[in-house]
C-alpha cells in the first residue's frame, strides 16, 4: 500500500483518527477499483500495536496497513465487529478468487416482527474482546473442519434499523457443499458461543432477546463451581 499513497502521502488534521485516515486513503484512492476494494479487509497498526478506528494519530506515528491474516491451514480470515453498516457487496466481492468454486453469503437482516410483534429497531451489545477472539476461532476452525478456503464473519453493535445486516457471513471454497456445511455451522455456533446480546424495541415494548443456550461444555456445573464432566 506504500507505493500508492507516494508521492505526497496525506494531509491529515491535527487530531485525526485512524477512521479519518481512512476515509481520507479511501477518497484518494478513488478509480483504483483493486486497490481500493482491499479496504474493508485490512487491519490497522499504530507504532506495532493493533488500532481502532477511534485511535488518535499523532506526529511520528508509524501506521501499517495489514491484510487478512491466514490460517494455519492456508485459509483467508477476516473478522470483526463494527458500530458501521455492514458493507455486503464489497466484502463478498473481495472474498472471492480464482480458485473458488463457491462462496456462500449469509446476511442477517434486521426484520420488522418478531412472533407478530411489530419491531422498530434493534440494539447489539457485546463482550467485544472475547466476542472478537471468538469470532477469529471460529472462522479458524471452519477452515480446518470443513476445508474452506476463506471465511469472512462481520457483526454490527449499536443500533440498528429494519432492512440492515445485523451479521455477514461469507465463506468460500473449491466446493459448493463444503460452503454450505461451513457457512450453516459457522451461524448456528456463533449465535450459542459468542457473547453478543440483542436488545429489541417493539411498539408496545423492550425486551432483551432470549439467547440459545450455551452448549453444555461451556456451562459451569452450579452445585460443585466445576466445568461439566
């Protein structure tokens, strides 16, 4: 990403975030369509420490750009959460590549009803450093269970409206069935495991969604304060 932002590198305001910086990268970017697809995949360092878009850059700092990491098995990861619309059309067009034969998306969209109560938004929260670490397992292990080459998994926090993508799933792989066996678990096993909650507000109402229950290995045994056998 160097040679693209040279010669001249960005004007930055004084306090810009690393979201400014790439909103900034983004606008410049423009008609370099290969380039700029890459965006929504990458990571940011700041001075070799992981950032958020939150994080405020100062004179001297030493910004990476990282793509997608990979796992042991050779498949392409990317996950996170995000306070941003989730964008559908870009993440699955950047998880695709020639060796694909199939890549399977599940997009999770905020409906208007729930059991026939009318619903006007929805709120995600989240244990969000152990939701991120078991989001990044989880797509780890898709690739190494069922043999898929890429496995992209995004979910929103905040408030959502009716019509957005409250999860994106995106797997890809030489085979269709594997895809789909892949993109099934990954869904069913995040909705049990990872600690996120959801918040709806109905006409008439809020209540807290009631969640699926935890499978029994997680659940500590309440009478001797120990693990399940």
């Amino acid at each position: 990403m160097k040679d693209v932002l040279e010669p001249g590198g960005l004007d930055l305001p004084d306090g810009a975030t690393v979201g400014v910086m790439l909103a900034a990268l983004d606008a410049r970017l423009g008609k370099q369509a290969a380039v700029a697809q890459l965006l929504p995949r990458i990571a940011v360092s700041v001075n070799a420490e992981y950032a958020q878009a939150a994080q405020v850059l100062r004179e001297g700092d030493v910004v990476g750009l990282l793509p997608p990491v990979s796992g042991g098995n050779g498949s392409a990861i990317l996950t996170y959460l995000t306070p941003d619309p989730i964008q559908t059309e870009t993440l699955v067009l950047a998880a695709k590549q020639g060796s694909d034969g199939a890549v399977v998306v599940f997009d999770g969209i905020v409906r208007d009803n729930t059991r026939g109560r009318k619903t006007l938004y929805l709120d995600y929260e989240a244990y969000e450093e152990m939701a991120e670490k078991q989001m990044a397992e989880l797509a780890t292990e898709a690739g190494r269970q069922f043999g898929v080459r890429g496995v992209t998994i995004v979910h929103r926090l905040g408030r959502l409206i009716i019509g957005e993508t409250s999860v994106l799933i995106v797997v890809a792989s030489a085979h269709r069935a594997a895809a789909y066996e892949a993109s099934r678990w990954l869904i069913d096993t995040l909705k049990k495991t990872v600690p996120i909650w959801k918040k709806e507000t109905f006409v008439d109402g809020v209540v807290w969604a009631d969640g699926e229950p935890f499978p029994t290995e997680l659940v500590p045994n309440p009478e001797t304060g120990r693990d399940q056998p």
